[in-house]
C-alpha cells in the first residue's frame, strides 16, 4: 500500500506539470533549499541576520543533523562547491577517511580471502573517521562573517525543543528498527515505536553542540568530544584513535569545471566522481540536438543512456583518491577521447554493457544522502553534499555524543572484483589505504550563463546522483522549465552494469517503454520509485531567486 501510494504522489506529480507551469518558492534575496523545513528555515535566519553563505552552510549542516538523522550527522562527511560574488570559484572536500589501523584486507576472512558480511558495514569497523566539523569550519574560517556562537545557538535551541516526526521519518525510522537494536542497546530511543507528530528532543546532542560551540573545531578533534568518541568506538569494537580524529584536515581542492553551449559548470573534483562523470557526459551529448528530440522521448533517452553507460565505465576503473592515485582528468574529459568513446552509439540499437570497457565494475552506491543549496543576498553560492553514507549510517549511535556514525567505509573496495552492500564492485584505485578518502558519486554542483550566476543544484541518491543534477540542467536548459518543474520531472537513470534503465513509476508511457525494449534496452520502472530528491536554486532573467524542493521528500525552499 505505502508503494502504492507513493506512486501515485509522483503521477499526481507528473500529471500536474504538464497541465500547468510549476513556479517554486521566490525570493528577492537569498535562499535555501534542504531536506527539511527547519533546516532551510536556520539557514535563511542567519542571512537575514547579516550571514553570508558559508554562515548559513555551518547552520545548516549542524541543524541537518538534528532534524535529519537519517543522512545528517555530526559523524559524517561532505563535499561543497562555491561561487563568490566576484565570479572565483573553488571546492572543499571534508570527506571521511579510513583510520590508521585500517589496512587492504580488513574485511576479509583470513582463511577464506573472501569478504566477511556485514563487517564494512554494520557496526564500529565500517566508521570511518568523520570530516563533516572539520569541513564546516574550515570553510567558515575562510569566508563566514557571523561568529561561531551565534550560528550554533539556534541549533542548539532547535535540539532541546525536539523536532515532530513526519509521515516520511515514522516510515524509515520503523524500517530501520531492527537494525538499530541489532547495533545498539536494546533500549535504543530511536527504537521505540514512534509515531507521526511525535517530538524527539536530541538533548545529548544539544550538549556535544554545546561543548563545540565554546571550544571550537578542536572540541570534537582533541578534546572531551574526542576522547568520549574514541572510548565509545573502541568498546564498540572500532579501530579509531585519538590520532585518528587529531591529524584529519579538510582539503581545499580545484573543481571540476567544463562547458556546454553558453553554461560553464562547476562541480566536484575527485574523490567525488561527480564532476568528471557529470562532464563526460554533458560532452557527449553537447553535439546533439536534445532540444529538439523532445524532454524524455526515446531519442533523447537514448542518447543520454548511452552517454552515461560510458561514463560509468570509466568511473570506478580510473576514480579514486587524487592524494594516492594518479587520475587522467585530461585525458578522459579530452574531446578526442569523447568522441572516440561514442564512436559505437547508434539511434537503431543499444549497446550492451558488455561491448564498452573498463572491467567488470557494477555500481550501485546508498541513496541515503542529503544536499542543500544556499544563494546569499550578497550574491554568493554554495552548492553542499553531506552523508553518512547508508540510512542512519552503521546504525551505530553514540548515546553520550547524540548521533550516528556513518559506515563509509564500505564505499572503498573491501575486494576489488567483489561487490559492497549496495553492488559496487571497485577497482584498486579505489582500495582501502590508511588515511586514503573513499570514492563517492555526490555532484554538488553550480552553473554559470554567460558569466553569471546561473543556477545551485545537487542531489542525494548514490549512483543516480550525477544522473539527477545532470536531467536536472538539462531540463532548465533544453526544454526551458523553471527550477521547481525541472525538479519535479520523472527521472531514468543508467549507470553501465546493471545494464539496466532504471525509471520512475508512472513517469514513462509503456509506448515509450516498449519502444525502448525493442531497441535493445531492458527497463526496470518498477524497483526504484524515487530517483534522487533534488535541491535546486535558479536565478530568473529578472535576478529574482527560484527556489526548487524535491517533492519527493519532506523537502522545502525557504527564501526572503
């Protein structure tokens, strides 16, 4: 029945949009797109109290992790992409990365080689060692405006006055019961059968905020935060160390950046696959006329299909940490190599996965992320993706601490040529290593036209996440829809193995279907109700602000 419908929330949907335009939240001003309403609510205060951006991105990240446990935590990790108001651009990569003591084999029975269940993801061995404080404040330290104290206090009030539970949240949180009681103490809170409406008040957390908030950065790296965690992780039976938390640093890093007709994009560098996937795609197909093949028709699904079957091939073979691999970002964004790689795309007939190298890499990665964008009045952008990879992470909560910690770990290969939770089969470039950042497919992303500030988009959804922002621009930019109709659009998705297009429930006809099908391609319209829940912000000719928020979650704009 909840599937049931769901489906017919997102035909509901579709049907709406085309009968009539979609206008998301507008503002003059700023705005702020997230997961939740108080989220986005936080982070326009502190604009409208004199913030810029980055102000509102420490806000905003902490408040996720009160009201949006399910992917917000302070135990995570992240990526953001930024725009000033001058037009400079750079990147911020607080990625989580493997402990000291963490080594190739980790997850492998000895006797055996192969990999051990569970292990890399259930539990204090799939932690690995949080950067999402670390990522705040680093970028608060560059560019905020408004002191630390005046951006934590009204998490912290948000924390001890509890969050009501929505229809979505009472559903994942039943979902996930047994896993978190499997994990943690029997009498786990978030155990508890809870229902619509009901408040959970976070007060462990509102104290380690506390704590952070009068010591800074260090509180949750060298201090009492750190050594509560430690002790935590290690009775747990983790290997992360006080040397662990002390010596992680966010990393500054050079966006990806390419352009397609007037856009110039700028996405997320490695060890994010987004932007260098986003790119080769957006190349390939840049010599067609999608525009006029029509939105969501066969050729145009055709084409971008066979554009993104590609890209994922090369994703995993060569992606990996740039501070341990050496990447061929030349060669792979090259037009010559573009060109060459859709040498064999043909508008008759598919081609199978099996005809396009590299190796024999599946992926598909947890769609338990969440992003938000921010637009300030002062005309800056940043574009964040944050995680703790699966839902509520490795289910394993620090009761004293008040959060989840994720269980990346398990997006390293555990056993090149062996598949993780979610079906990725890796590559060496991607193998576990002592302080080696694992490799992910979050895209945040910002788009310039004609040198301006053009449109903030990104997305949670593991694998889909490049092939949501991608339809997402695409929809702006071909087919002339606004932000919120661009993202309430039905969304496909292919990503090489499974060669499989993956489609929304109800959003494609079964002409449009079988027409595919006897081209070659297999459909799967029925495994994935929701592809991604994209959080976009588009600047109107006018300079007015478009906020779109994903109606397939509890999503909202806030703007003013």
């Amino acid at each position: 029945m909840n599937r049931f419908l769901l489906y017919c929330f997102i035909s509901c949907t579709i049907l709406a949009c085309k009968q009539q335009k979609v206008t998301g939240v507008l503002a003059t001003n700023a705005m702020v797109v997230s997961a939740r309403e108080e989220v986005s609510e936080i982070g326009t205060q502190v604009l409208q109290k004199g913030g810029n951006a980055f102000d509102a991105m420490f806000a905003v990240e902490l408040t996720l992790a009160v009201a949006y446990p399910y992917a917000g935590s302070l135990g995570g990790g992240g990526f953001m992409v930024y725009r000033l108001e001058d037009g400079s651009i750079g990147a911020l990569d607080y990625r989580e990365k493997a402990p000291l003591a963490a080594h190739k084999n980790m997850y492998l029975d000895s006797l055996t080689g192969n990999v051990i269940p569970d292990k890399s993801t259930l539990g204090a061995m799939a932690v690995g060692i949080p950067g999402n404080i670390a990522g705040i404040f680093a970028a608060h330290e560059k560019y905020g405006k408004l002191p630390i104290e005046e951006l934590i206090t009204p998490v912290i009030a948000l924390a001890k006055k509890g969050i009501v539970v929505t229809d979505k949240q009472q559903k994942r949180l039943e979902k996930y019961r047994d896993a978190f009681v499997k994990v943690n103490d029997s009498n786990f809170f978030l155990a508890k059968a809870w229902t619509t409406n009901d408040t959970i008040k976070r007060l462990q957390l509102a104290k380690t905020l506390e704590r952070i908030q009068k010591n800074g950065r260090d509180e949750f790296y060298k201090g009492k935060t750190a050594q509560i965690l430690v002790d935590f992780m290690q009775r747990s039976g983790g290997i992360m160390t006080l040397e662990d938390l002390a010596k992680y640093e966010a990393k500054w890093r050079t966006p990806i950046t390419f352009s397609y007709d007037d856009l110039q994009i700028i996405s997320m560098s490695p060890p994010s696959s987004g932007g260098i996937c986003l790119a080769e795609i957006m190349k390939a197909i840049e010599p067609y006329d999608l525009d006029t093949y029509g939105h969501n028709t066969v050729k145009s699904i055709q084409l971008i299909t066979e554009a993104e079957r590609r890209a994922y091939a090369d994703r995993n073979y060569f992606l990996g940490d740039p501070d341990f691999v050496t990447i061929p970002t030349e060669t792979l964004l090259s037009d010559a190599y573009i060109k060459e790689r859709m040498q064999s795309f043909s508008f008759k007939k598919a081609t199978p996965s099996t005809e396009v190298a590299h190796g024999n890499i599946e992926i598909i990665e947890s769609n338990e992320t969440t992003h938000y964008s921010i637009v300030d009045q002062f005309g800056n952008a940043v574009s964040v993706t944050t995680t703790i990879n699966g839902a509520y992470g490795s289910k394993l909560y620090c009761e004293e601490l008040g959060f989840f910690l994720n269980n990346e770990m398990d997006d390293f290969s555990s056993k090149p040529g062996e598949p993780n939770m979610f079906g990725l089969v890796g590559a060496e470039a991607n193998s576990i290593a002592p302080e080696k950042r694992m490799l992910s497919s979050m895209t945040p992303t910002i788009v310039e036209k004609k040198g301006k500030l053009y449109m903030v988009v990104g997305t949670p959804g593991g694998s889909t996440i490049i092939t949501s922002v991608l339809q997402t621009i695409l929809n702006v930019h071909e087919y002339d829809m606004g932000m919120q109709e661009a993202v309430n659009q039905p969304r496909f998705h292919h990503q090489w193995l499974p060669d499989t297009i993956k489609m929304e429930p109800d959003g494609f006809s079964e002409a449009l279907q079988a027409e595919l099908t006897s081209l070659g391609y297999t459909i799967d319209a029925t495994n994935s109700p929701v592809i991604g829940k994209v959080e976009g912000i588009l600047i109107l000719p006018d300079g007015t602000l478009e906020g779109g928020a994903d109606p397939r979650g509890d999503d909202k704009a806030v703007g003013f």
